[in-house]
C-alpha cells in the first residue's frame, strides 16, 4: 500500500473502533493480515516492484540491506531514486557518503542524492546537508535547512 498522512492513518482507526469494523489499510480498505509471513510479504514487495511502485523498491532495499545484501539494497534503491523516491535518494546519500557495502566513497554524487531528497522533503537529508553546509562555512544554506 501507499504511505498516507498521520491524520488519515489515525481518522481510519477512530471510524474503526466507533464503527466495530476489523483493521484495514487506510489507503485501499482491504483487511489488513497480521502478522505477514516473510514469503508473502517477500512475494507482495515483488508484485509492486513490477510494475515500479518506488516505495516498494525501496522497501525491498532496506530488507536486502538487513539481510546483509547490500549490492542489492543498493540495486533497488537506485531503481527507486530514478522514479523520484525520497527515501532511495536518501539511502543512496548515505551510501556513496559513508563508501559502504563496495560502493566507491562519492560526495559529488552523495550530495546529489542528498539534496534531492531533502527538496523532496525528507527531513534527516534536511539536518544532514544543514549540518554539511555549516561544516563547509556556509552558514546562510546551512540555516535554510534548518529552519
């Protein structure tokens, strides 16, 4: 499913308990299964990856990452930043910053993905390129994130 505001996600849990109703996504009103088998949500992810859901191409990297798979972290949030995903461009910042998993330390293209999700409104790429300017001796782009 799709990311929703914090204000939908809670007025969809009110009309729930007021309603009795069982749990579903806010987003497309199917119930919800609690808890996922690893396979099924494994084989979900996949399904969106098909036809580019950019969130689930992301949400597939964080699992490759954690399973120590990081060339294919890697591989799905550069699939997902190339659809305009924030939190793929943030992860690839990071990446090419910190020169982690076999990818070449980068600050030229860690800034680039850094400043992309930060105009995409992610807020620690925000904090990140205040607290990277400020270090530069850029105080007025520094403040700008900032605030």
């Amino acid at each position: 499913c799709k990311l929703i505001c914090n204000g939908c996600q809670f007025a969809n849990q009110l009309r729930e308990q007021e309603q009795n109703l069982i749990s579903t996504c806010p987003f497309c009103r199917q119930p919800r299964s609690f808890p996922q088998e690893e396979s099924v949500k494994e084989t979900d992810l996949l399904k969106r990856i098909e036809v580019n859901d950019p969130i689930a191409m992301r949400n597939m990297g964080k699992e490759r990452y954690y399973q120590g798979r990081i060339k294919d972290a890697f591989k799905y949030w550069g699939k997902g930043a190339a659809l305009g995903e924030v939190g793929s461009h943030y992860e690839l910042a990071v990446m090419y910053w910190e020169g982690e998993g076999g990818v070449e330390k980068d600050m030229k293209k860690g800034l680039f993905h850094m400043e992309k999700a930060a105009i995409g409104g992610h807020l620690a790429a925000r904090y990140n390129l205040g607290t990277y300017n400020h270090n530069e001796g850029r105080m007025d782009r520094a403040v700008k994130h900032f605030i």
